[in-house]
C-alpha cells in the first residue's frame, strides 16, 4: 500500500459513529441551501443502493442516453476506484477518501469567458434539474462497468459562463490539499491532477458533470461533490472532485500526458484499434463478469460521437 495513514487521522480511531456524524454534518449543510438536493422522494435505483445515511436525490429526470444494460452494484461502483489521490489499489478510495470534506465546496472558473468567479456549489446545483443516466464507462487499463449517474449536462454548465470565440478548450482541476488527499504526498502522478476537453466536445450532449450516483450524493472516492463523466472516452478523463475550470485557446495538458508521455494522449477516446504499449484494448472486462467482451469504438457511442472527430487520425490523436 502506497499511502501511510497521516498521522492526525489513523483509520482504526475513525469509529463507525464518527462517519455516521460526519455524514450528517455534511447532509445539514448541503441541504440547507440545495434545493435540488431535497430529500424524501424515492429515487432511481435506490433500492439497490447500500449507503443508508447517504443523502437522497430528488426528482431524477430519465434520460434517452441511458443504456439498458444491467447496472454494476452500488458496492461495485463504490468499492473498485481509481482515484490516486488516495492510493493506488482498487480499495484504497473506499478506505482512505473520508478524509475529504466536500462540503462547503466551490469551484473557481477563469480564462475566456464573460462570468468568470468563484462559485459556491450549492448555488451551482440550484441551476440545472439533475438526470440520472445510466453510463457504460471503460477504463483504459481494460475493466469496465455500468453506472447511474446524477447530474446535468457539462453543456450547460459550460454555456452559463459565456465563454468567448478564444475558447477553444476547457481545463478542470482537482483540489489539490496534502491533508485531504494524502496520496498527493506521493510522486504518483503530478499533482493536481487535471484534464480537458475540446469544447465542442464538452458542449457534446453526452458529456455531464456528475453529483450522485444511485440516486444518492457522490461517495467521496467516486470523486465528491462534483466530478467529469464523458462515457465515450477512457475513465481517466472523469476528473474527480473539481475546484477549477479553465477556458484556453491552447489544448491543455492532462495529467496522465504529463507523466507518461509515451502513453496517454489528450483524447483518449476508446479505440479497440490502438493497444496500449503494455496491453491490448480489443476487449475489456465487464466488473462481475467471467468471460472478457468486445472492446467498442468510442464505448459503443459511436453514432452520437464520431462526427465529432471526422477527418482526425485517431491512431495518432489517441
Ligand atoms: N482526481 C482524479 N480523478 C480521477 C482519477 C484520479 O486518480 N484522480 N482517476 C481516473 C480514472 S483512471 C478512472 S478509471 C476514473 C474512475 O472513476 P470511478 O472510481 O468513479 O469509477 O476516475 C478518473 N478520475
Ligand atoms: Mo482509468
């Protein structure tokens, strides 16, 4: 295990009962101001979500873009992560993200826009009704599953700031916060872990910013309050836990570019054709299943996203 427990918070004196308090601070505060975030109503999939204290979402829109494929579990999706940020194992999220506190949260947008500012989530959420969209998601190191995410289009988002003719692209960060996150103590990747976007990728319908999953806020390794979802491309570009967005002329760097060069590119969108130098893409496994399946261009988004990369050589713009 790469993370050593910090030294003000070891994981053995954080008492069940602690969380429990922890939790309910955390629901006091974001219900105060979240409309959006009401509870009571039952939602999609609640049934099948494990996290009793877990704050409830409200009013879920169905999308058309959900697949009906069957979902991954709650535990599943909540307990198989990649986050770095607090260890490099599958399990290390679900036991070390406590030390997150995603609320209160805001989120900083500068760059080539009209409305730049710093904005508090809670006013945020009360903008946009929140869906629930039901995601194949591919990671690029051959695993995938299927979530149901709470959120609203990344579009929308986007569009409320006015971004200028400049505007090219779109640059997210990560909170960067040694006490919070004590993976970034480690050179793992470098720190904060960012990623972009072109814009009209990020004004693409599909593309969404997520706050739930399940019918429930975020669990923290998922990447609390709010994180990146664009189904058609490798997990990496989900960004987790957002504290800043950028507009800029100029393609950004994203982190796994900035630490392996050699390979991950900047669109990193699902291509069965191109192997990563150290593994194959043609297939994947679907976590809870036996038998690998077949790896589909673009996540099996194709017909809503390849127009979007017409006339590029997706060998080379990987
Ligand atoms: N800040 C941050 N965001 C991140 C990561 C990370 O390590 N740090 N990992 C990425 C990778 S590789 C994947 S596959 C997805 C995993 O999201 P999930 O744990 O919710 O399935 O988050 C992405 N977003
Ligand atoms: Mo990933």
């Amino acid at each position: 295990m790469l993370i050593k427990p910090t030294p003000d918070l070891r994981e053995s004196e954080v008492t069940p009962r602690e969380l429990y308090l922890r939790r309910r601070e955390f629901i006091g505060a974001a219900g105060a101001a979240a409309a959006a975030l009401a509870t009571g109503a039952m939602a999609p999939g609640e049934a099948a979500a494990q996290n009793p204290s877990a704050q409830k979402l409200a009013n879920l829109k169905k999308s058309s873009f959900s697949t009906t494929e069957t979902m991954n579990s709650y535990r599943d999706v909540t307990t198989y992560n990649n986050f770095y940020e607090f260890g490099l194992d599958k399990g290390d999220p679900a036991r070390h993200a406590h030390s997150l506190k995603p609320r209160p949260w805001s989120i900083k947008v500068e760059g080539e826009c009209a409305k730049p500012g710093t904005y508090n989530l809670e006013d945020i959420l009360k903008w946009f009704p929140l869906e629930e969209r039901i995601y194949r998601m591919r990671c690029v190191e051959a695993w995938s599953m299927v979530i149901p995410w709470n959120g609203f289009p990344l579009a929308d988002f986007v569009k409320r700031f006015e971004p200028t003719s400049k505007a090219k692209y779109i640059e997210m960060r990560t909170l960067l916060d040694l006490r919070q996150m004590p993976g970034q103590t480690e050179p793992a990747l470098v720190w904060p872990y960012r990623e972009g976007l072109r814009m009209d990728e990020a004004l693409h319908p599909l593309a969404m910013l997520a706050v739930g999953l399940y019918g429930e806020v975020l669990p923290n390794q998922n990447g609390a309050p709010i994180r990146l979802v664009v189904p058609w491309k490798y997990g990496f570009k989900g960004i987790k836990s957002i504290v800043s967005v950028k507009f800029v002329e100029k393609e950004p760097l994203n982190t796994w570019q900035q630490t392996r060069a050699d390979e991950y590119g900047f669109y990193a969108n699902v291509n069965p054709d191109v192997d990563h130098p150290r593994w194959t893409q043609k297939t994947e496994r679907r976590i809870g299943e036996f038998f690998r399946r077949k790896t589909l261009p673009f996540n099996g988004y194709g017909d809503q996203v390849a127009s979007l990369y017409a006339g590029m050589d997706l060998r080379k713009h990987y």
